[in-house]
C-alpha cells in the first residue's frame, strides 16, 4: 500500500487529482465492500486502499476519467478477476456474468460469517471455502431468478380490487357514513310504526 503514498504531490494532489476526488472515490469503494457485508475494519481498510493505489496509477495516463470512475472499475476488476481464480472460471466475454454470480455465491457460501478473511486474498484457499464457494456459484447459475426470492402478488381478481378501493381514505369516508345513515333510517323506522307492522305481518302469517 506504500505505492499510493508516494503519488501524492507537495499540492496535497494524488495523482494529480485533488484529496476530495479521491475520497469520493474511497466512499464508493467502501460501499461496494460494505454491500459484500464486509465488517472487519482492517480488512476493509486494507482492500479500499488496495483498489484506490490501482486507480490511482492509472490516473496520469486518462486525465478525462475521475477517480471514482477509475476505482469503480478497479474495484470490479479486481472482484470478478479473483472471482475467476477461485472459481476457476473464465472472466473473457463473461465479466458481469461472472461478477453478479460470484457476488451472489459469496452471501449464498456465508463468506461474510465464515469466510471473511479470504476474500480477496492470493491463494491457496481453503478447500472447505472453496469448495463452498463453487457449490453456491452452480446454485447461482443462469437458471436462479429473482423471481425465486421476491414473491409475487397473488391475483385476487374483484377481492383486490374491493381491497384497494377499501384503503382509499374517501372510499372509507363514504363507506362510513353511508352504514350509519342506514342505521339511523332503521332505528327511526322501528320507532316509528316500524315495529308494529312487522308484528301484525308476522301475525298475519301466524293465522
């Protein structure tokens, strides 16, 4: 990590790009790791300034690019590049590919939990993790979708839409006043003679 160091000027430049550039950079480095549930703070430490010292020697030779865009990429070259090694798959062609499902077998292989200290780290691994880490890349493959882990809304037909006019605040309003008005209109009624000409209906029938 030294090499970063040495690229900072007596302007208090990195790589010719002022310090504010590059903790914007450094903030959307420490995000992406903290996405991947990384949580150990030397560990986290350790990779943001490992991908911000990749950027920053690239950053003389592309002076049009800022240093969040160049570390976005180091960061995810770095990624899907590791990603390739453990898995022992082919990065060529099949980068976001490659980098979606390694992503998603990291959290499906519980590396935040039990595998931290490995991530990103030069082999050799551990078999159980890399073992673990291949079996949830298989799981992971082009057949997982979304879908499998976002439920979808059950069609309820003319149910659901009672249901959503019945959240409607002015629906209920109505709804509401309407109910009590029939109730006041049949307490009248029933005082009112209502009563009794039930009575002599039932009367009626009972003769």
């Amino acid at each position: 990590m030294n090499g970063i160091g040495t690229l900072t000027d007596s302007h208090g430049h990195l790589a010719g790009r002022p310090l504010e550039e590059w903790n914007a950079a450094y903030e959307k480095v420490e995000n992406y790791f903290h996405a991947l549930r990384v949580r150990n703070k030397v560990l986290l430490g350790q990779l943001v300034l490992r991908v911000l010292e990749r950027a920053a020697h690239r950053a003389p030779a592309e002076p049009t690019r800022s240093a969040t865009q160049l570390a976005a990429e180091e960061m995810d070259r770095l990624v899907t590049d590791w990603f390739a090694q453990v898995l022992q798959a082919s990065p060529a062609g099949s980068e976001q590919t490659l980098s979606t499902r390694g992503r998603l077998a990291l959290l499906l292989a519980d590396m935040p939990g039990r595998w931290q200290e490995q991530f990103l780290r030069p082999g050799p691994w551990p078999e159980e993790f890399v073992g673990a880490m291949r079996e949830s890349f298989l799981r992971a493959g082009p057949d997982f979708q979304l879908s499998k882990m976002t439920p979808r809304p059950l069609d309820l037909g003319p149910i659901a839409t009672l249901t959503n006019l019945g959240r409607i605040p002015y629906i209920r309003m109505v709804l509401a006043w309407a109910g009590f008005a029939l109730l006041l209109i049949g307490v009248f009624w029933l005082t009112h003679g209502g009563f009794a000409t039930v009575m002599n209906w039932f009367s009626r029938l009972n003769h």
